[in-house]
C-alpha cells in the first residue's frame, strides 16, 4: 500500500533500525519504546490486522513468529518477552498494518496498562 508508514518501512523510504530480514518480513526498533527492548515485527505483504489475514498470511505469520522464536538470545529477550497485536481503535491500533509488538529485556509489569 502506497500511503502507508509500515509498507515505506519495509520499501526503505523511511530510515528504521532493522534488526532482522527475509522474504517475510522485517524486525525493526520501536521509535517509542515502552520497554528496554521494543521491536516491531513487520510482515513484508499488507493486511490490516489479524481479522482481515487470509489463510495463506496466517501461514506466514506462524512462519515469523517462529523464526522469532530461534532468535530470542540474539535479541536481548532469552529471560522472556511479551508479544501484543492491536486491532482497531478501541485497542489503540495506530496503522492499519498488521504489526506484533515484541517487548521485553526486563521485568515487564505483570499486567498492561
């Protein structure tokens, strides 16, 4: 999609700290961190949120959480991590690209705010 910030992210047209890439998608830094670690794990094809993810997309998120799963020591979570996906409003939902939050590198609270 043209207009949006995530899909420019992963094009290249806006600068981020990727700390990861392959053909399904990129994980970069949380330009507002709400823990020591805060990345964002950006599936490379666009769909809004988990609702709106066919089939075929569900497959490949399963694929990146996966592969997040093998990376976690590398990425500063080996003692535990928080995964939040928003969808829609009223969970705060900022951009209509599906996007998983992965949060961690400390004690996080025990529960959110």
């Amino acid at each position: 999609m043209d207009d949006c910030v995530f899909c420019k992210i992963i094009r290249g047209e806006i600068p981020s700290v990727k700390v990861y890439e392959d053909d399904d998608m990129v994980i970069v830094k949380d330009i507002a961190p709400q823990a020591p670690v805060h990345l964002l794990l950006l599936p490379k094809e666009h769909y809004a949120n988990i609702i709106e993810m066919s089939d075929a997309q569900a497959a490949t998120l399963a694929r990146c959480l996966k592969k997040l799963s093998a990376m976690t020591e590398q990425l500063g979570l080996k003692d535990g991590f928080r995964l939040v996906s928003n969808k829609g409003k009223h969970a705060c939902q900022s951009v209509e690209h599906l996007h998983v939050h992965i949060l961690g590198g400390a004690q996080l609270a025990d529960r959110m705010a």
